[in-house]
C-alpha cells in the first residue's frame, strides 16, 4: 500500500533536518515515520527509506530488524510492554506478564484479535527504582501488581486512556511513532503530568539531609546509611549420628 503523501512530506521535513551529505542520518527517525502511518516496518517503509537516503534495503533492514523499537508485524493502539529482567522479575514483574497475557489471550509480541493491544516482554524498561513496571506505548505505569495492570488494560478495552504515572498523556501507538520521527505533540496537555517520582530521588534527600554539599567532594559525603540485614538466620549446627 502506497504511502500517503502527507508521510511523503514529513519524511522530506525530516530530511531537510540534516547536513547535504549526512541524510542518512535521518534513517532512525524515518522509520518512526514509516511505522507510525503502517503500523510497522513493513518491507515497503523500508524500500521507501532506503529511496529517499540513498541506501540499499539491506542496511536498513538491518537497522529496522536492530532496535526492538521497530516492529515487524503490525501493532495494536495500545502496546503493552511488561518488564520481566531481574528487578522488575524479583518483585513480581512475571506474574503482572502471565496475568495480562491470560486477561488478554495472546503471549509476546501478538496482538488480540480486535486489533487493539499488542503484549510483550520487555528485557528493561530502565526504571528499575519503581520496579515493577510497565509501560503503554512507551509511557510509564510504575510499581504495577497484576490486579492494577489489569486494571490499566481493562480501561484501554473500554476506551479509555489511564493517566500514567510519569509523563505526558497516553496516546496512541501511532501518535507516539510520530513523535518519535521528531514532530511536536498537538495536544495542548501533550507534555503534561508528573515528572521524576520520589524513589529516583532518594539518594539526593540522603546527600540533602546529611548536609553533603557537591563542592565539598567525596569527604564531604555523609555517612552511609546502614541497611537492614536480609540475610537468613544461620542454620542450626547438625549433631552427627554414629
């Protein structure tokens, strides 16, 4: 299916982006570009990419098929991504995986039937001081157990858009693939929401409250502070039995 014209004209904005030369730069944002009108990184984004950069459709397939952000296969509105890596693992993030995965009938990287959700395992999310978590379209739901998770994907089947817990407002897979490619949110409230949360901070309110100040250096740091043991008591000594 041919792209339309109006993707024509945002990739030659991009383009115009970069130095005479260098427009092969613009690779990574115009399969953002591609993907957010098809849905995906579809063999003709990548034809149209490697036309307009002056590049052979092996190198950017290589780089489409590199980065996980670049899907292969059509996505939903709404991609849901759940952290299992360690942090994320030790605190519950496979059990929120295997709950939306049974709510939803489909394991990684499928999509429900309706075309609306596409689930998937995320290696890391790089928010391991809120772990668990997941994110929707790249927007973060933070400290997540499998009732809330459920929850947020439930009020996406109706509809909704639940607020995230850092950042702007959910918007959809394509609308996010268009920001990506670089373009500024429409929406008025687009950068709205919290931002950095109390666990990201925690290390400042130490330094803050033991009074380091950054000008002082490492001696001026204060003290660590003791953590509570977690090591399971020692076993009693075995009596040996002739």
């Amino acid at each position: 299916m041919p792209l339309t014209e109006q993707t024509r004209a945002a990739a030659r904005e991009i383009i115009a982006r970069y130095p005479e030369g260098r427009s092969r730069s613009a690779l990574l944002p115009m399969l953002h570009l591609v993907q957010s009108e098809e849905g995906a990184v579809t063999a003709e984004g990548v034809d149209f990419c490697a036309e307009q950069l002056g590049l052979t459709h092996a190198e950017v397939g290589a780089v489409a098929t590199f980065y996980t952000m670049y899907k292969r296969r059509p996505v939903g509105d709404w991609l849901v991504s759940v952290c299992t890596n360690l942090s994320c693992l030790l605190r519950g993030g496979e059990d929120v995986y295997k709950r939306l995965s049974a709510n939803l009938g489909v394991g990684h990287d499928q999509t429900t039937e309706d075309g609306t959700i596409t689930l998937e395992h995320a290696e890391c999310l790089a928010a391991c001081d809120y772990a668990p978590v997941m994110t929707v379209n790249y927007e973060f739901y933070d400290q997540v157990t499998p009732d809330s998770a459920e929850g947020i994907v439930d009020a996406l089947r109706r509809g909704e858009r639940p607020a995230p817990t850092r950042g702007g407002p959910l918007c959809t897979f394509a609308e996010a693939s268009f920001q990506l490619a670089g373009f500024a949110d429409p929406r008025p409230d687009g950068v709205a929401g919290p931002g950095v949360g109390e666990p990201s901070l925690a290390g400042v309110l130490i330094a803050e409250a033991g009074g380091w100040k950054p000008e002082d250096g490492v001696a001026g740091a204060p003290p660590l502070t003791p953590l509570p043991s977690t090591a399971p008591p020692a076993a009693a000594p075995q009596t040996k039995v002739n």
